[in-house]
C-alpha cells in the first residue's frame, strides 16, 4: 500500500528504535512541524454594530422573537431583548432573522475551482491507493468565484476535501471564506486539520480498473489496516526517540515520511478523520477500524444510510454529514430515505448534519437543510428553525473542532453570523448582510461588499477591450 517497501521501512524504524552509539546528545531535538504554512489571516476592521429586533436563532437549539445581537471587537457581547449600546452601529432588523454563520464541512471549491477545466483539476491525487502526504491547501485556489458566490448566500467557513479516489487522499483544510489573494489568508487560525478517508466503490473502482489494488471491498479494508500499522510503528519510533532524548541519550531521529506524519498525527488526536461513506455497515467497520487502532473514527460524509446505526454513531461520538435528498446515482447510494437527518438527529448526543460537496448547494445550504426539515415533518417529525440551523452550524463547527470559537451566537464566540430576509429555510431567503468577525464582509444591497475575484475582474477588462 505504502509507496515505500515495508521492508525499507520497518529497518528504518528498528534502527531508530536501537539509537546510535555516539556519545554526548544531540545539540538540537529534531520535531515535526505541525504547521509549517500557518494561517495568515487578519480579521478586517471591524465597527461595534448593534442587530435589533429580528428574530434570532442562535445556533444552541434556542429561537428569540424580537432580540438584538451585540457584537464588539469582533466578538458577540450579548443577545437578548433590549440591548442598547453607545457608539454602536445599529440595525433594524425588524422581520428579518438573524443565524450564526453558515458552515459547509463538505466542499471542493478552489481545489476543483471554476471555470472547470482540465488545469483546475487538483483534488484527487490518484496514485497511489495511500496518498496521505499530499494537503489540499497546495491545491486551493484562492481567486475562485465560487468563495464569492458561497459568502452571497451565507457560508462563512468551509472546509476544502481532497477527493474520494483513494483509500485515504490526504489532509482537508478549514477556511474562513474572506477575500483573500493566497490561501493562508484565508486558513481558519488554530482549526485542527482533518484526513480525507473514502470507503466503498470509489477506490476499488479507481484501483480495480487499472487491475491494482484494491479491487474490492475487503482489499480495501486491508489496504486501511495495512497504512495504519505502519502509521503505528512510525507513532512507536518517534515516540522512542523523544523518551530517549529527554533521557540525556544520543538517539538517532527516524527519518521522516510526510504520508506516516499525517497518520501520525490522526493517532496523536492532532487531526481529524473526514470519512467518505455511504454504508451502514461500512461505517460500522470504520467505527471498528479506529478503534483497532485507537483513533477517532470522526465525521462520516455523505452516509446515505446512517438511519440504519444513529444509534451507534451516537454512542460513538461521530457526526454524520448529510444530504437532504441527493440518492441512487450509484448503488451504494441507493437505499436512502429523505428523513435521514432527521433519524440521526433525533438520537440523544447525536451530531447530524447538512453538507453540500457541491459548488453551487454551498450557495443555498440554508435551503438544503430546510429540505430536510419539511420533509421529516411531513412524516411525522416535529422539527422547527431552530432545530435545523444547528445542523448547518453549531454541528458542523463541532465537526470541524472550531466550536469553541463560532458556530453559535453565545457570547465571546467570533461574530460570524447572517442576516436574512426572512426566514432562512424559505425558498424566497436571502441573505442580507454577512459579517466575518465581526466585520461586514457581503452586503445584499452594496457593492462595497460584493467582493469579485482578481480573476473576474480581469476577465471583466478583457471583455470590454473586445
């Protein structure tokens, strides 16, 4: 599985493990750089801006009729009824609705950018079954149009996903979608990273059609287990070295391989896993595959019959992220039912939630979850507002391991939040205003905040000099 001879790569690590024999230690500790191409993000300019009198959800499972919502230096100050502030900025948001920003976990933009042509395709590096060493970031494309079309209908983070083709395709990035000329303007500060893993017919067809492996289901379990037992002699050497180092003993570093260093960091907690998975039993067998060696099995994608095990993902701690009715497009996305959010979500501790995996879904997200809760109480749920907007916010920040810093409207959280016409799960909804730590980053009815691409405007220009 892995692209170097497990020979190689077990003598490597005995080696490691015996240490060397010179005397005296090293004058430097080697370390891997955890984050070598760190976020460069700055919050832009941001005013004290009181939001009164709208209808809030707050992302908590809570709706206040009639509320205001304070943000100062970037942060929400309070929410209730009533608020007053000096020197604050006010709007009247009487019959809109106000939500925190919208989170996509699932999305390819910039990786897989418009216009989509064949020198934009960087999302899935195929080969190789094992391709953890490869990060998404070097693939965005920051100029994409869709981050503005996105940011126009309420998204204000999203997480970008190498593709589905292979066993485990390498690390996601999380993004705060703010204009930016490079990505690490726009890399969320501090959010962990996450792996791309993909159960079921996209890697052994991938594979299998070029008569490799894997080819089936169970060739691509064992190519799992296989990447993960050297992932964990690797944690073992490395662990090794910084006990014999602290020691006062001279040991030789292991020699460092980028595809062990992302599976190590799974196997430390530093990063999270992000499952491609359509299957009840396929994601009961990844459950058990992170468990045989001791990780987090996180968040499953797409899992059209997670209805069967809410149960288990429950009392696992794994969110599901979900489409409201995307289905049978291929047969292990066949045997689907639309209430399946609502199935997961009713299960106590249960994390559901609406992702899109689509450049132009992420537009009207808010909808797709409003799908979803229509849907369900047409069959018997009882699901309101502010049920849903969980699933498209706090749940998805949970997901993304940036809930301690937005996804809800609670004080001292970033201010990321919506305004809307009306209610956000009507097909008439708009987003009005969208504010990025509490800065004004869309404004419906201003150009100021409409922010176009380099790319577009330079496709502009050219087309007028015609």
């Amino acid at each position: 599985m892995h692209r170097f001879a497990p020979s190689t790569l077990m003598l490597a690590i005995a080696a490691s493990l015996v240490g060397c024999q010179d005397s005296g230690p090293q004058d430097t500790k080697v370390a891997i750089n955890k984050n070598p191409y760190p976020s460069t993000y700055q919050a832009m300019p941001a005013q004290k801006t009181l939001i009164k009198n709208a209808t809030v959800l707050t992302g908590t499972g809570d709706r206040l009729d009639g509320a205001d919502v304070l943000l100062v230096d970037g942060k929400i100050q309070a929410v209730g009824k009533g608020l007053s502030a000096s020197g604050a900025t006010s709007i009247d948001a009487k019959g809109k609705w106000v939500t925190p920003g919208i989170i996509d976990v699932h999305s390819h933009l910039g990786a897989y950018p418009n216009p989509s042509v064949e020198s934009h395709q960087d999302g899935n590096e195929m080969t190789s079954p094992v391709t953890a060493e490869v990060w998404v970031e070097h693939s965005v494309w920051p100029q994409d149009p869709g981050f503005n079309a996105a940011r126009a209908g309420g998204i204000t983070s999203l997480q970008i996903l190498p593709g589905s083709a292979n066993l485990i395709g390498g690390r996601s990035v999380t993004l705060k979608n703010v204009p930016s000329v490079t990505m690490q303007g726009m890399k969320y500060p501090d959010a962990p990273y996450g792996l791309k893993m993909a159960c079921g017919e996209n890697p052994k067809r991938v594979y299998g059609s070029r008569k490799e492996t894997p080819s089936t289901r169970m060739g691509n379990m064992a190519g799992y287990r296989n990447a993960w037992i050297e992932a964990t002699e690797y944690k073992r050497a490395w662990e090794k070295y910084d006990t014999q180092y602290a020691q006062g003993k001279n040991p030789k570093a292991p020699e460092r391989d980028l595809t062990l260093d992302t599976l190590k960091g799974v196997l430390d907690g530093d990063i999270k896993i992000h499952n491609h998975c359509y299957k009840a039993e396929e994601m009961a067998m990844m459950i058990d595959l992170g468990k045989e060696f001791k990780y987090d099995s996180g968040t499953f994608h797409h899992a059209i019959e997670a209805y069967k095990i809410s149960d288990l993902l429950a009392q696992n701690g794994n969110c599901a992220a979900m489409w409201p009715d995307w289905w049978g497009f291929k047969m292990e996305a066949y045997d689907m039912i639309h209430e399946n959010v609502a199935v997961v979500n009713a299960v106590k501790n249960s994390c559901a939630i609406v992702h899109s995996d689509s450049e132009t879904t992420i537009q009207r997200l808010n909808q797709e979850a409003g799908k979803v809760m229509y849907r369900a109480n047409e069959n018997g749920f009882d699901l309101k507002e502010e049920d849903a907007i969980v699933w498209i916010t706090h749940n998805a920040a949970k997901s993304l391991g940036i809930d301690d810093t937005t996804g809800s409207l609670v004080t001292g959280k970033q201010a990321d939040i919506v305004i809307w016409n009306q209610s956000p799960f009507s097909v008439y909804a708009k987003a009005e205003q969208v504010f990025i730590d509490g800065a004004k980053v869309y404004d419906r009815f201003d150009d100021k905040y409409q922010a176009k691409s380099d790319f577009m405007l330079g496709q502009a220009t050219a087309n007028k000099a015609l």
